[in-house]
C-alpha cells in the first residue's frame, strides 16, 4: 500500500479529487495518511478532516527563519514515513532537501500544458490570465516530478483542454480543473501505485 501525503494551500478539489478516486476504487493500493497546508485558513484541511485523515498545518508564520519552517516542514514529511508526497496546489517552494531526500517520489499538478505558462509567478488563476492574455486556443494540465528547478521535473501525464471564447480566467481554470486536474492527479497516483511508472 502506497503511503501517500498531499500538500496543500487552499481550497484542495484537487486533494478531494484524490480522496474520491480512493474511495470509489479509481486509484488502488494508495492511502492518503496526512494532508499538510502552510495556510492554517486553507478548507482542504476541513476537507481532510472530514475523511478522518490527520490534517496538519507548518506556516512559515510560526517560525523565525525560512530555514527553520524547511526543517519543521521535512520533519512533518518524515514522521509519517510516505512513499509519495502529492502537491495539489501547494504554492510554497519545496525545500531542496525535502527534493533531495524524495527524489522521483514528490509530483506535482500544474494547470497548464508545461512548458507553457509555468515556472517563477506562473500559479492558480495567473496561469490561466497568461493563457487568456496570449490568446492559446489549447491548454491543459501537466503532472510532473517535482526538482529542484520550478515546474521543470519530468513530466508523467497531460492532458489539453480547449479554450472558449467568453471564457474569463475563473471559467477557464474551473474547466481545466473538471477536464484535466481532477482525472490527472489521481490517475498519476494509481500508477505510481500499481508500478506504471518506469
Ligand atoms: C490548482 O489549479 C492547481 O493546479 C494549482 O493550484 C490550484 C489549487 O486548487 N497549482 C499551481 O498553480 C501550482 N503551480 P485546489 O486547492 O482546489 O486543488
């Protein structure tokens, strides 16, 4: 059974994607043991809560250093011993040894067909105000490993979504959500469970 940990920092439909796709036998021999947020506001720690998962929150507000939150952050990681550490909509940067210390073990969504419109400043609805703003016909998500650069691990799954006229930043990222995110994430997942990844 595959020890999994999901980082988050807001809403989490995608982790509730994640929690769902478990449940209903989508994604097999993975359990979601933790769910951590840096924003002690974030819902996907209610989200946890209501599935019984222990849900934690390390803010970088609690601590006196960025290196003293990195730390306070892997220990959370470490204590519960996962095999795969999930960011859905984590929007801290991943300490380097927590990359390290995981490596090919942390993936990420990223709401966009990667490389487009992601790295530095590219996160949640200003992915899809570029995409708008450029005027792409196509867009998407990518799940990818996470490294030490931003957005620039290898990439494990995509999936395009097309863009409509009319659509305003929140309907493009809502539809990108439904079509790609909420599949990818927990397909990504099951693989990795079930040994599909190479
Ligand atoms: C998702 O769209 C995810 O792809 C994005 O944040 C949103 C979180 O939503 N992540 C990034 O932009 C990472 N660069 P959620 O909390 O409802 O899952």
């Amino acid at each position: 059974m595959l020890k999994v940990g999901v980082l988050v920092s807001g809403g989490g439909t995608n982790l509730q994607a994640i929690l769902d796709a478990i449940d209903e036998g989508r994604v097999t021999n993975a359990a979601v043991e933790v769910v951590i947020s840096n924003n002690p506001g974030a819902f996907a720690l209610k989200r946890a809560g209501n599935h019984k998962i222990p849900a934690v929150c390390v803010s970088p507000k609690s601590f006196e250093s960025r290196e003293a939150f990195n730390q306070a952050l892997l220990e959370t990681v470490d204590s519960y011993g996962l095999d795969l550490i999930v960011l859905a909509g984590f929007l801290v940067k991943v300490p380097e040894m927590m990359i390290e210390k995981y490596r090919n073990r942390i993936i990420n969504i990223h709401p966009s067909l990667i490389p487009s419109f992601c790295g530095v400043g590219y996160y949640g609805l200003k992915v899809h105000e570029a995409a708008l703003k450029r005027g792409v016909k196509l867009t998407g998500a990518t799940v990818h490993f996470v490294d030490e650069g931003m957005d620039s691990g290898p990439i494990l799954l995509q999936k395009a979504v097309e863009v409509l006229p009319g659509d305003t930043p929140e309907i493009l990222q809502r539809r990108v959500m439904e079509e790609a995110e909420w599949q990818l994430l927990p397909q990504a997942i099951d693989m990795i469970a079930n040994g599909r990844v190479s």
